[in-house]
C-alpha cells in the first residue's frame, strides 16, 4: 500500500494552490470563512469559474468534460479547495445525478443534461427522503403511475436541499407498489421543477435560514423518457449515487482549515484564569485528539484511493467509514469552536462582527448537527459496515 504522494502529485497540488489563490473571489472566500449565507448566484458563480477553467467535473469521462486527472489527483484538488475556502459545488447536479447518467442514462438522456450540468444552466435537487422514509428510504410512498407515454406523481419528499432554486429534481418513485421486495418496484425519474402540480414549501431550519423544503407532487405528468434505467430498477440507481454521495462527506481540505482557525481563536481567546484558552490543559487534550482524528481520516481516505487505483473499482461498504468519521469530526471542530468563543459565538454573519474569527458561529453550529443525518445516518452507516464488511 502507497500512501506517499509523488513528485507529480506535489507539484500538482501546487499547481491547484496557485490557481485557487488567483481566481477565487475575495468576497466569496470571506463568505465561507464567516459562514455567511451563499446565494444562488454566489454558488452558480464559483460553479462557472471551474466550468471556464474546465475543472467543474474532474470524476467525469474526458468526453463529457472531465479533466482525466488521477484518482489522486482528484483527491488533491478537492482537499486544495477546502482549504481555501472555496464555496461548495451543489452536488446533486454535477456529483450525484451525473454520474448516474453517464452509467445508466440513454443517450439521448446523456446528450439533453450533461452540457447544461456542466455549465450550470440547469439547478438540481434531490427527492429522496419521505415523511417517515429517511434512513429507511426503502419504504418511500411517493407512486408513479404509468399512464401510456407519462407517468403521473403523487406523493411528497422532505428535506429537499436548495429545493427552491431547483429546475430540475431527480426522484425515488414507487412504480409497482404489488412488489414482494420494499427495493424492488421502486423507479428513478427525472422531474422539471417547473411542471403543474409541484409545490414547494420552505422548512426554516435552527438557524433560521432557508435551506431545506417540503416538495409536494400533485398528478404530476412526467414524460416516460424521463425513466432513468429500467422501471422497478431504481433501488439499484440509489446504491449507486449514495456510493458516490458518501465518498465525498468527509471534506478534510475544508476540516483542516477550521482546525487552524479554532487553533488561531484558541491562542488568542482569554479563558477564565486570563491566559489564551489554548493553554488549558482540558481544551488542548480535545484539540490533540481531534487533530489525531483528522490525520485518522486522511490516512483512511489515502487507504481508500489506493485501493481504488489498484482494483480500477468504486468504493465498496467501507465508505461508510469516512461518511461516519468525517462528519463526526465536523461536529467536534464546531462544538470546540463554541467552547472556545463562549459569549462572542452568538452574532451571526452580517451583522455585529463582535465574535471576530468566530462570527456565525452560532448558526454554523446548529445547521453542522445535520451532517451525521444526512447521505444516510451514521446509525445505518455502522449496520452497512457490519452487515456487508463484517458479515454480522
């Protein structure tokens, strides 16, 4: 097993550094460091800078624009724009929906959205999650019923991210609620957002900013051709796009630049006794283990992309594991950031910027309680290790 980097890659990796310094927007980058709201126009704009720069899509094939960079290479890239500071690229579009296109999509399904994926012309979300269907997404309720060249949608999904900026959503759909299986029956549809009978409604999250939404579907008419793969076949799709989903939760780029900023407040921050709360004996023992987490981490997903390069094969159950650890270590970075600011966590971004390093804080802390949720719980992460890994 090799988990050194070479020359190549380290120069790479420069090369990466070098760019995002140059073209990353000042005001953006300010934004991600005092977790303040990104816009749609905000996310789009980033979006387009890799697009012109041919970077938006590094995993793709090079015939729909990928960059036919090494898996480690990849790894790099990712890492490098973390820890600048980039903004996030919305995942359902480019990370998530892609991928099952390019592996099962027509081509004529091919040819209609991966262009306007790649340039951002068309926002996506994602329709998976039901009332009382989250970690069990098998038992989703949502029907499909086909009616000669359409199918009609009734139902509604929960927590749809970004779902009000949508043009698009991809969906998990019942088409043959008779079947012996809960996976078995269920289809994957592409829906345009702008069709009758879809209604969005905003959740207003603790922080009360607007992020997730109820989207209901009411006789919605949905052109058979907008069936990805075979109907009753979806159960298959979704394994696929949460392998892909779950391998990029971890964000240890974005986990080291926190790291070094808790560690910068830390040593500035009086604690009760007067001296910088770094020197407490308490803090810096959760601060060491935490680091250690980290490093854990990366030396895990180096282990990963190793293996991956070897066998030329995706990622199997023990994927789970960076999707459990990397958003564990999402959580301790902000809850140890809490501790550290005290008093001065509570203004929020754009406002009095009384917190310094730590404004927004407080609102960065509430929304981060999502992360062990969402790509699927940590709880079902263990039981898929322990099933698929451990035979248990």
């Amino acid at each position: 097993m090799d988990l050194s980097y070479t020359n190549q890659d380290l120069a790479f990796r420069d090369q990466v550094r070098s760019w995002l310094n140059a073209n990353l927007p000042r005001d953006l980058r300010d934004k991600v460091a005092n977790y303040a709201h990104l816009s749609k126009d905000d996310l789009l704009r980033w979006h387009k800078i890799l697009a012109k720069q041919g970077w938006v899509a590094p995993a793709w094939p090079k015939e729909w624009g990928g960059t036919g960079w090494s898996l480690v290479e990849r790894y790099l890239f990712e890492e490098e724009c973390g820890y600048a500071g980039a903004p996030p690229l919305v995942p359902f579009g480019l990370q998530m929906c892609a991928p099952v296109l390019i592996r099962f999509g027509s081509e004529a399904q091919k040819q209609r959205f991966l262009p306007r994926i790649y340039q951002g012309e068309d926002f996506w979300c994602q329709g998976y999650s039901e009332p009382g269907s989250g970690s069990d997404l098998a038992s989703l309720k949502t029907r499909a019923l086909r009616q000669g060249d359409f199918y009609r949608v009734n139902g509604q999904k929960i927590w749809t991210t970004l779902a009000q900026y949508a043009d698009w959503i991809f969906c998990l759909v019942r088409t043959d609620p008779g079947a012996e299986r809960r996976q078995e029956g269920i289809s994957f549809l592409l829906i345009d957002m702008k069709s009758p009978g879809i209604t969005v409604r905003p959740l207003i999250l603790m922080d009360g900013r607007h992020e997730v939404n109820e989207v209901f579907f009411d006789d919605v008419k949905v052109p058979v051709g907008n069936l990805v793969h075979d109907e009753g076949k979806g159960w298959t799709v979704a394994k696929y796009l949460l392998g892909h989903e779950r391998m990029g939760t971890g964000r240890i780029g974005a986990s080291k630049r926190e790291l070094l900023k808790l560690k910068d407040f830390a040593a500035q921050q009086p604690g009760d006794d007067g001296r910088p709360i770094i020197e407490d004996a308490r803090f810096r023992d959760k601060l060491s283990r935490l680091e250690i987490e980290l490093m854990a981490l990366e030396i895990t997903n180096l282990r990963f992309l190793d293996q991956m390069r070897r066998s030329g094969q995706p990622p199997g159950a023990d994927v789970s594991m960076l999707k459990i650890k990397g958003t564990e270590i999402q959580q301790m970075l902000t809850e140890l950031m809490m501790q550290a600011a005290g008093p001065l966590a509570q203004p929020v971004a754009g406002e009095d910027d009384a917190g310094g390093l730590m404004a927004g804080l407080a609102p960065r802390y509430c929304n981060t309680r999502k992360t062990t949720i969402y790509a699927g719980s940590n709880e079902i992460q263990r039981n898929i290790i322990a099933k698929m890994t451990l035979g248990l």
